[in-house]
C-alpha cells in the first residue's frame, strides 16, 4: 500500500510590486494553508486521521486548485475505510497537478481504493495508468499483479459456478424427464390393465350368455321329455 503525503509548500504570491497589501495577503493566505497542511500531516502521523480529514478539507476549501490538500484528503479517508470517498478525493487531486510522479502516485492510490471496494477490473485500469507515467515502481507493479490473480480467480469462480447450475439444470432435467418417462409408462400400464378387465369382463358376459342359452335349452330338453312319459307304447306283436 503506497498512500504518500504531501506537505505544502509556499504559495507565494504578488504578481505587481505595487500590490503590497494584496501580496501581503495571499502571503498570509499561503502560510494559513501551509500551516493546515502541516498540521493535518502530523494528525495523520499520530493515526487521528478524523482530525486530519477536517485541516485537509478546510486547505482544499482555501485553496482549491491546491495537489497537496486533495490527496492528503483522499489518503486521511483511505484509512478510515471510506474507499469510495478516497477515490473521489485523488481523482480531484489528478486534476491539481501536471507532474508525472504526483500523477502516478495518484492513479496506484485510486487502484488502491477501487481495489479495497471490491471494483477489481477498475482498479486493473488505474494500476496500469499509474505504471505508464512510473514504469519502474514496484509496489504499482506488485498490486497489478496482485489485482490481475485476484480477476483472474474471480472469473473461475464464476465459471466453476455456471458449470454447476448448468450442471443441476440438466439434472433436473434429466430427473423431470425420467419422472414423465414413469408417468407415461404408468398411464400405458393403467391402460393395458383397464383393457384387459374390459375384456375379461365381456368374456364374462359371454359365458353368462352361453350358461343361459344350455340352460334354456335344458329346460326345453326336459319339457320334451316330460310329454313323453306316460304315454302307452305300441307294438305290433302279439305276446
């Protein structure tokens, strides 16, 4: 973690010798920034970072083109976790500043915070910003390769995830497909189950039918043979 602080430095002003009460003003204005600077510097050291925050924010209000005062207050919300903040705070500070260094310094601390706020592939983007106006800095290097791994984890983990769904997906696929398969077999057997009660229940009724038409017919055999007894029989002979 590389967040620097910067001490101000004297703003020096009194562009026209005739403006002394002018130039003894912003001479003034310069050493009441340097002084809250400075100050917020040394809260910082003594980890009152709170206090720090409030000189830096009163230094950016007084001078508010002024590099030092942004990126102290975007390193004095660093540490107390508010990375969101921070890196609002140094992209200010960017826009305070032309020198390379300062520039570079400011992109590996807004990698820093977007890593820290879980925003991997954007702080890929100001890590390599940062390397291109510093390329031999090895702590922006290190977080670089640091934050690529950790992407590079992520996007697995995402894939080993959709493989898994994926994976449950056709399961159950599989599952509802073997459970219609059951269901279709079931309705087939209630069918073929149905279809021979139909026809054991018509044979049934067939026999029933024949046991009625033998014993109708007994009926008549016997009516038959009832009319026959009793009757004389006749011979021709004579015994």
């Amino acid at each position: 973690m590389k967040n620097k602080i910067y001490k101000g430095s004297a703003f020096v002003a009194g562009l026209l010798a005739i403006l002394l009460v002018f130039a003894l003003y912003t001479e003034g204005n310069a050493q009441s920034l340097r002084g809250l600077v400075n100050d917020g510097v040394e809260l910082y050291k003594q980890k009152k970072y709170s206090d720090s925050e409030a000189n830096f924010k009163k230094g950016a209000e007084k001078a508010p083109n002024n590099f030092n005062s942004y990126f102290n207050l975007g390193d004095a919300q660093y540490k107390q976790g508010r990375y969101d903040e921070a890196a609002k705070s140094y992209q200010q500070a960017l826009l305070k500043t032309q020198d390379k260094l300062q520039k570079a310094s400011t992109y590996h601390n807004i990698g820093n915070s977007l890593l820290k706020s879980q925003k991997v592939e954007e702080s890929i983007g100001a890590y390599k910003k940062a390397l291109k106006l510093n390329p031999n800095d090895a702590q922006t290097k290190y977080n670089l390769s640091y934050a690529l791994n950790l992407l590079k984890q992520q996007q697995n983990n995402k894939n080993n995830k959709n493989n898994k769904q994926n994976k449950d997906n056709k399961q159950n696929q599989n599952k509802n497909d073997q459970n219609k398969n059951d269901q279709n077999k079931n309705d087939q057997n209630n069918r073929k189950q149905n279809e021979s009660q139909d026809r054991n229940k018509m044979s049934k009724e067939e026999a029933e039918r024949i046991l009625n038409a033998l014993k109708n017919n007994e009926q008549d055999l016997q009516k038959k043979l009832r009319k026959h007894e009793g009757r004389p029989v006749k011979t021709d002979k004579d015994w």
